[in-house]
C-alpha cells in the first residue's frame, strides 16, 4: 500500500482506504473481534464473583485474593505494547490465534489448581495469552473498517469493552450457583476455542506493511514497570510502605520508566515513542481510558463483595445486580461520538470522569443497612460516566495514529486499560484490606488463633468462622461486616479522588476537538 507521513508523528501510515474485511464483512469483522475481546475482559471479571469461595476453599488471605486477580492483569498490562507490535508485524489474527490456544490451555489447567500459588501462576500465563488477543481485536477493526465506519466501529469495540466484565460475571455467576469455581476456568477454555475459529472465519489477517525493527528495550522496560509498580502497591499496603522489597520495587519502577523515556527518544523506531505523550488528545485519551478502568475494576473487585457478603447475594443475583451498568453503558457509548460532534471532546471526557467519580462516592456511603436501592443509583451514574469515558478515550488515542500504526494505537489503548485495571484492583484490594484489618473488632483476637487468623484474612472467611460459632457468632459477624464496609468505603473515596483529579486535568489539558487520522 503507498504510504504518507503522518501530520503529527512523522510515521507512515496507509492511505489505501479499501482493506480486505473477511467472510462476513465488517459486521463479521466486529463480531469476531467483539467476541475475542469479551473472552479476555470476562477474564478480568469473572473471578471476581468467586472470591468468597477461594478465600475458604484454598484458604486465601485478602492479599493472597488480589495477586489471584492481578497476575493476570499486570502479565496482561505488561506484556500487551510488545505483543502488539509482533502483530503488526507477523498478522494480528494470526498472533490473536496462537494467544487463544495459550489461553485455552492456562485456563483449563488453572481449573485443577490446588493452592492459590498455582492459580496465581497460571492465572499469569493466561494473561500471556490474553496479551496476544488483545491488540489485535481493535487494531483489526481501525485497518479493516474505513474511516466513515471506523468511528462506529471503535465505539461498539468500547462498549463491549465496558459490557464484556458484566457478560463475563452474568456467566460465572450461572456457573457458581451449580457449580465450584473450577467450572469458570473450564467454561473459559471452551469459550476461547469459540473465539479462535471466529477469526479464523470471519476476520481478515491485516498487518503493518511497513514495520520498524523490534524495541527490545523498550519490551523489557515497560514490562518491568508495569509489574513492579503493581507490585509495590500490593505489598505496600501489606507488608508496609517502608519495607525494602517495597521500597526497592518502587525504585526500580521508576528506573524502568525512566530508562524507556530515554532510551524510547534515541530509538529509530520505538515500541511507544514517548513522544506521542506530546500529542494533547492521545494524552487525554490515555489518562482517562487508564483512570475509568482504575476505577471500574477496582470497584467490582470489592463491590461484588459487597453484593454476596453484606446483602447476601447468591453468586447469579450479585451479577445480575450489575446489569443496569451495562444497560446504560451500550447505548450510551453509541452515542458518545455524536456527542463528541456537537460539543466536543473536552466536555465529553470531563462530564464522563466526573459522573463516574459521583457514582463511586454515591457508593461509597454505603453502610451495612443500605440494601440494594442506594447501590443501584450509584451504579447508574457510573454506568453514564463509563459509556462517555470509554468511547471517547478510545477514540482520542486511535484518531491520534494513522491506520499504519493501528497496532501501536490498539496496544497502548489496551495497554492503559490493563495497567488501570491491575492498578485499581492493587491499589482498593490494598486500602480495602488494611482498613478493615485495622477495623475488626478486639474481640476477633479472644478467638482460638487459627480463627482469628482467618477472620483477619478476609471478610469471607470471617463470616465464615462466625457462622460455625452459632448464636456467640452474631455479635463477630456484625463487627466483621462493619468493617468490610470501613474497607468499602476508604477504598471507593481513594479512587473517587483520582478520578476527581483527572477530570480536573483534562478540563485544563484535553483538547476541545477530537484528533483524525486517515
């Protein structure tokens, strides 16, 4: 295909408007690409649900719980730039392909896991796996669609996006109310075999004509950085913040920052030139992508909890609890480019950061009396404030690229994503953790120790103990719940305030108009 630099970064990028589409044309396109990307973000979610269950069944501390969680989203964060640019290079459905028969595999042996170190452990080779999906399912649709579709194309891409951790729960929750947590894993390994022959017969197999050499530092870099500054957060809240480990992980996080910041400015062709953090409206749209993620992941890390453990809700009825979130989310993504038209990109992501931050704190009142009602509101606004942030985020980061460097766009839009949820469920698993520690009450330490230990470990287990000691157990039960709700509530204020704070930024920063790209 002939080539033209592109106005912003000097790159090449396609000009060709027609690219081949595959079988079933653009719809075929998007619903190959919706259904692998739905099958990675279910991923992130579904376990969620089973929390409560892992916390007893393979005895699993509230730290032990998040790196459950987090090992596949910070393998996922890492890895997802480098693998993106191996897309571009070797063919996005072919790298996609060969990351579901990884994934498959991980998610099948995980089901026979019989200690939390080696769910965590394959928990991370799925999300191996899922780093070679992901890229390739927006990057497909941005080089497949023309520009006159794309726009549609990457908004039903978002709101699948947001829908996707909903779809995932909805089915873990049937599975748990028949089933062990071990059947999610077994679904999940079906469900890839699923997504693999939609591509195969359904999408085209587009790549970079022109793809630079490979950035090994930049790889190597920006994976370390990533998983360390996760790890840091995880046992900062722990162990403590002046730990060594902890003290040095963050060092070295900042190194590996560093390090890809200069190194990524000498480099012909980066694997992120950190020069695209210049351009205003890729900047924006990565914030707020990686902020909404932070939070929305980070809240259905706990606020399932809340859902089973305080209401007392069967695995099903938590996730169906849920549902207004994607019932608003959809169409409101659909008509976030609209939106974005009439009154510009600006005002789009600001009103969108900040109904979801209002969401949150509405949440974050909450006590152990509230019911359902007051949960629900709260997740009616973050639902408006998802669908607005998701779309128009995405859009900035993929408008700011020509069609030649989609990889690229789709990898760091993925990858902001992943990091946002890695680091939000790190970052509220962690103050949830330490405040409802420190808010049990001193009776938990009259318990025989072994069950002291497991109250301290987690709010499941907690209850748990409360329920074999019968009639004694009520008054611990209470204490328990009451902290579980301390823990809510500190975690949602913290977040709350992020994001109060990126729409403050992009209310200064953003630019007013969307960037194009052809």
């Amino acid at each position: 295909m002939p080539t033209t630099p592109h106005p912003q970064t000097g790159a090449p990028q396609e000009t060709e408007a027609t690219v081949a589409t595959g079988r079933a044309g653009h719809r075929g396109v998007l619903f190959a690409m919706c259904l692998a990307l739905v099958l990675v973000v279910a991923s992130v979610s579904a376990l969620n649900l089973a929390l409560p269950d892992l916390a007893i069944d393979l005895s699993a501390s509230n730290s032990a719980l998040t790196w459950i969680a987090d090992a596949y989203t910070v393998t996922l964060a890492a890895l997802v730039l480098p693998l993106g640019a191996i897309g571009d290079r070797l063919g996005r459905r072919n790298v996609l392909i060969a990351g579901t028969v990884v994934f498959g595999a991980a998610s099948l042996a995980a089901s026979f896991a019989d200690s939390t170190t080696t769910l965590i452990a394959w928990r991370a080779v799925m999300g191996l796996g899922a780093a070679m999906i992901m890229p390739g399912t927006l990057s497909t649709i941005t080089a497949a669609f023309p520009p006159e579709q794309r726009t549609k194309g990457v908004a039903t891409w978002s709101g699948f996006a947001a829908a996707g951790a909903i779809i995932g729960m909805l089915a873990a929750g049937a599975l748990l109310e028949q089933f062990s947590w071990r059947s999610i894993f077994a679904t999940s390994a079906a469900a890839a075999l699923g997504a693999a022959l939609a591509a195969v017969l359904l999408a085209p197999n587009t790549k970079d004509d022109h793809p630079g050499p490979p950035d090994v530092h930049g790889a190597v870099t920006t994976a370390v950085a990533i998983g360390t500054l996760v790890f840091a957060i995880i046992e900062g809240n722990e162990k403590g913040w002046t730990e060594p480990v902890v003290i040095g992980a963050l060092v070295v996080t900042v190194l590996s920052f560093a390090a890809y910041a200069y190194l990524g400015r000498r480099t012909e062709h980066p694997l992120l030139d950190p020069a695209l953090f210049g351009i205003r409206g890729f900047r924006a749209g990565a914030i707020t992508v990686l902020v909404q993620f932070m939070a929305v992941f980070g809240f259905f890390f706990v606020g399932l909890q809340y859902l089973q453990l305080i209401l007392d809700y069967s695995p099903f009825k938590a996730a169906a609890a849920l549902l207004p979130v994607a019932v608003v989310v959809l169409p409101t993504s659909q008509v976030t480019p609209h939106l974005v038209r009439r009154v510009g990109m600006k005002a789009v992501m600001v009103v969108g950061l900040l109904l979801l931050g209002s969401g949150l704190f509405t949440i974050s009142r909450l006590d152990v009396g509230s019911g359902y009602l007051p949960f629900l509101g709260g997740l009616v606004l973050c639902g408006f404030g998802i669908g607005l942030t998701g779309a128009v985020g995405t859009a900035a980061i993929t408008g700011s690229l020509g069609r030649g460097q989609q990889g690229v766009a789709s990898a760091m839009n993925d990858t902001t994503r992943e990091v946002g949820s890695a680091v939000g469920i790190a970052l509220m698993g962690s103050i949830y953790g330490s405040h409802y520690r420190s808010s049990l009450p001193d009776s938990v330490h009259q318990l025989p120790a072994e069950a002291a230990e497991s109250v301290e470990h987690s709010a499941a287990a907690g209850l748990y103990v409360a329920d074999r000691l019968g009639a004694q157990g009520n008054a611990l039960a209470d204490g328990v719940k009451s902290a579980f709700m301390d823990g809510l509530s500190a975690s949602l204020i913290a977040v709350s305030a992020v994001v109060l704070a990126a729409a403050i930024g992009c209310l200064f920063r953003a630019p007013k108009t969307p960037p194009t790209s052809d």
